[in-house]
C-alpha cells in the first residue's frame, strides 16, 4: 500500500509540472479552455545535407563550386527566401476557388399541431408532418457563364379532411443559367485574377533567382575572405620569423661586442610589432571562417563546426585572364538579370489589371433563364397510393414544365470604387515603369562598374608581382650589406616589412581578381551558369 502510495504522489508531481510548464507558455485561458494541450509541436527543420561528404581526414575540403552548392542545399536565406514561390503558388490556387463546383444537400423535419377556429381548416385540432430534402449543383464557368441545378423533393402529411392527396409527395427538378452580356462577359475578365497569379509566381521565382545570385555573390566573396585571411596570416608569420632571425643575430652580435647595447631595441621591437600582427591576423582567420560555415550551413552541425576548414581553390588565376567590354556586358545583363524579368512580369499583370478595372465600370446587363419540372404523387382515396416513382417519373420526364426568361441590367449612376481602382491600376503601372527605368540604370551603372574594376584587378595585379620581386631584391640587397657591416638593421627591418606589405598587396590583387570576375558574372547575369549551377522550379 505504501509502494502505491508513492507511485501515486510520483504521477501527480510529474503531471503537476508538465501543467505548470505548459503553463508558461500558454494564456490562463488557453490552459483552461484545454486549447494549448491539443496543439502538435511544428515538424523539425532539414537537417543540414551535404557536408558529410566533403569530410577528409577530419576536415572540411571544400573548393568554391562546392561551396556554392552546400550553400544552396543549406543557405537559411535561401530556404526564405524560396517561401515566396511558395505563397504565389498556393494564390494561383487560390484563384480558381470561384469556379469550383459546389454540391449541397439539405433536409428537414417539422411537425405542427394547431387548435383551429373554424370547419373550412379540416379538422378540430389541425396535425401536419412536413419533410423536405434538396440537392443542389452549381457552377461557374470561365466564360462568366453560371449553371444550377436543383433537386427538391417535398413530404406532408395532414389530419385535414380536405385534402385530396394524404400523405401527398412532390418533387421539382430545375435547371437555371445565366450569362452576364457587358460586365464579365468572355474569358479575359474571368481568367484575369488567374492570369495576374500566374505572372506574379513568374515574378517570384524571377526575384528568388535574383536572391539566389546575390546570395551566391556573398558565398564567393567569404570564400575569398577566407583565404585572403589565412594568406595573410602566412605572410605575417613569415614576417615574424624574419624579425625574429634579425633580433636572434642581433643577440649574437651583442654577446659578441659587435653591436651597441641601445640598437638591440630596435630587432626586439619589430618582432613585439610584428607578434601583435600574427595575433590580429588569426582573430580575422578565425572571423572569417565562422562567417563562411554560417553561409554554407556547417555552423549547424555540431560534429562539423568544430572541423578545420580547407579551401583548395587558391586566388592565382590560371591560363588566358577573362577580357569584357560594356556593350557586350550589358547586353549579357538585359538578356539575363532576373532583375529585370520580374520587373516586366509585373508590368504584364499591371496592363491584365487596367484591363480588368475598365470591365468593372460596365453595366451589368445580365440574360438567365430556367427550365423545370414538377411532379406529383401520394395517397388518393379514390385511386390508391402512388408513391415516390410517380412523382419523380412526372418530374424527370417533365411532364408538368415550368421555364422562363429574365433580362437583368444594373448601371450604377455614379462608380466611386470602380474608378478608384482603375486609377490605381494607372499608378501602379506608372510606378513600375519607373521601376524597370531605375532597375535598368542599377544594372547599367552595376555592369559598367564590374567591367572597370576587372580591368583595374589586373593591372593592379600585374603592378603587384612586380612590387614583390623588387621588394625581394631590395632585401636580399639590405641583408648582404647589413652583413658586411655597410647598413644597420634598420634598412634590413623597413625592407622586411616593406616585402611584407607588397606579399600581401599581392594577395589582396589576386582575390580583388577574382571578386572582379564574380562581379561581372553576377552583373551580367551569368553567376551559376559560371559555377555549373541550375536552379529548376516546377510551376504547379
């Protein structure tokens, strides 16, 4: 009993923290109410894909094209930024809801008693039983053309000695159309919201592939930051040892009474200078490299986020340099910015929506028509019960018909709305004519730009090898004459650190190079035909 006991408080206090704890994220009166308890948890996120392949011997080996691809697959931006296909699908869908067929059914049940005040009601106390049940279709057709059909079947039952038919059954059948003659009228006014739906998912998977590219651009550009970072702190950590071989030579020379004990300070001071260097640089390594696993996903994999990262594409370009001019640049970005093409889906369905908003200040003149049959049937006195068959014979073989006609016409003395919406459909088309002008000067100036810059890159570049040669030389030069007692140090320090500068002003050239080229392909449009890549959206 005692054991019971205990597994019983258990139980309560388990139950009274999970309350307590849905508690606190839920109102009083959700908890009350129960709302919170019934909600599901959100399914889980993709997990990360992908990387596991690219892991070599603990690390992660990666060249830029595989770089862009894990980007892809992982990118938190992208997977975003991809919702917006997503909602103009699910609005196209949405735009056929007004031509769905609809089926309806009813029926109903009612019973009557009534005290009655005069002998031409039938009876002392009046006791009637009605059932009814309906079915009902309609539609609505791209023409603008609505068809209903309506099946009514009808039960009553009375204690009147009046009535000739007891229990009596009716039933209808009726077949209605219409077709609206000014306002609606053909396909176009029908199917516009369709066709404006569709050119706004051309128009978002058009924006999606213009954040792709701008998201790839980033991708490439923390790739190179990477290894203009690590570069960087080899050249630093090369620098260091050579101060730290100066001040070694510098120690000897001192022991040896070759050199005055105040110049020691100047070999000592360049290596303290030049430590801090190393120490800057790996923090802008390590910056760098937590930037670049944010892009490509790795960050949110714990086992792959500790992993070293090694980058195999080095920034030296290879072969023939790339060779652009403008003319052709920008007849590359006309043809290919999906910039530009989601400015001109906006512009189509800007023209459909004046279109429809001119329709909507029509008068409504409106032609229907139906055609039914009415059948009738029950319990004769004089011939017996005919039942249900009966009726629905008479009804379907329309033996009692009823049909008519009607002409409807509705012209609005004054349209407010409608004129308010045609003026903004006249705005909204200005305004992105303005925006495809701007859009083009963006891409104009963009291109313009990469193309100067490419240039600029090589010949910055080319500058830079021979800086480097020339600093080299100058320090073999200071060392030779530092060792024959010609120079002091200091000559032989400056040339250390002016080699220094022109090794890393030749790194940033070549990554300034290839940032130079992935700007013209991203101005042009020509950023993942580049790098192999193909984005495909199947249009639902």
């Amino acid at each position: 009993m005692q054991v019971v006991r205990s597994v019983g408080t258990v139980i309560a206090l388990v139950a009274c923290c999970c309350f307590t704890a849905r508690a606190q994220n839920a109102s009083r009166l959700e908890t009350v109410l129960g709302i919170s308890g019934r909600q599901k948890p959100a399914p889980p996120l993709f997990a990360p894909q992908g990387l596991q392949d690219h892991v070599v011997e603990g690390k992660l080996v990666l060249s830029l094209d595989d770089s862009i691809r894990l980007a892809l697959a992982n990118n938190t931006d992208i997977r975003l930024d991809h919702y917006q296909i997503e909602t103009a699908e699910n609005s196209l869908r949405r735009v056929y809801a007004p031509f769905d067929p609809l089926l309806t059914s009813g029926f109903s049940d009612q019973r009557f008693k009534t005290p009655t005040s005069t002998q031409l009601q039938g009876a002392s106390i009046l006791n009637s039983l009605s059932q009814s049940t309906q079915i009902g279709y309609s539609q609505t057709f791209q023409t603008g053309t609505n068809f209903q059909g309506s099946f009514i079947a009808d039960k009553n039952s009375t204690n009147s000695s009046f009535n000739i038919l007891n229990p009596s059954i009716s039933t209808t059948i009726q077949f209605s159309v219409s077709q609206p003659l000014l306002r609606n009228r053909g396909l176009f006014p029908n199917r516009a919201p369709i066709l404006i739906a569709q050119r706004d998912l051309k128009q978002a998977h058009a924006s999606f592939l213009a954040e792709v590219n701008d998201i790839v651009l980033q991708i490439v550009r923390s790739y190179w930051s990477v290894v203009l970072a690590r570069d960087n702190l080899a050249v630093q950590r090369k620098s260091l040892e050579e101060a730290q071989k100066s001040y070694d030579h510098d120690k000897k020379a001192l022991s040896l009474g070759a050199l005055p004990p105040l110049d020691i300070y100047r070999s000592e001071s360049q290596v303290a200078s030049r430590r801090v260097g190393v120490i800057q640089a790996e923090y802008s390594v390590k910056q760098a490299e937590d930037q670049f696993r944010q892009g490509i996903g790795a960050d949110l994999d714990p086992a792959i986020r500790v992993l070293d990262v090694e980058l195999t594409d080095q920034p030296e370009p290879v072969g023939t340099l790339p060779t652009t001019d403008i003319p052709t640049a920008l007849a590359r970005a006309i043809a290919n910015r999906p910039e530009l093409e989601a400015v001109h889906q906006r512009l189509a369905a800007d023209e459909m929506s004046i279109r429809l908003a001119h329709n909507n200040l029509k008068p409504d003149l409106e032609l229907s028509g139906f055609y039914s049959g009415n059948g009738l049937a029950g319990n004769d006195p004089a011939v017996g019960n005919t039942g249900l068959g009966s009726s629905l014979s008479q009804s379907f073989h329309f033996t009692y018909p009823a049909y008519g006609a009607s002409l409807s016409l509705t012209l609005p003395v004054k349209n407010h709305g409608g004129e308010a919406n045609l003026a903004d459909s006249l705005v909204g088309r200005r305004r992105d004519q303005y925006l495809e002008r701007g859009t083009n000067q963006n891409i104009s100036l963009e291109v313009t730009n990469a193309v100067h810059a490419l240039e600029a890159a090589k010949l910055g570049m080319e500058a830079a090898k021979v800086a480097v040669d020339l600093a080299r030389d100058t320090l073999h030069a200071d060392e030779r004459k530092y060792e024959l007692g010609a120079e002091p140090v200091f000559f032989v320090l400056d040339a250390q650190t002016q080699l220094a500068q022109a090794e890393l002003n030749l790194i940033q050239s070549e990554v300034n190079f290839q940032l130079a080229v992935t700007q013209v392909d991203h101005a042009t449009g020509d950023l993942l035909d580049h790098h192999h890549v193909q984005i495909v959206e199947a249009f639902k």
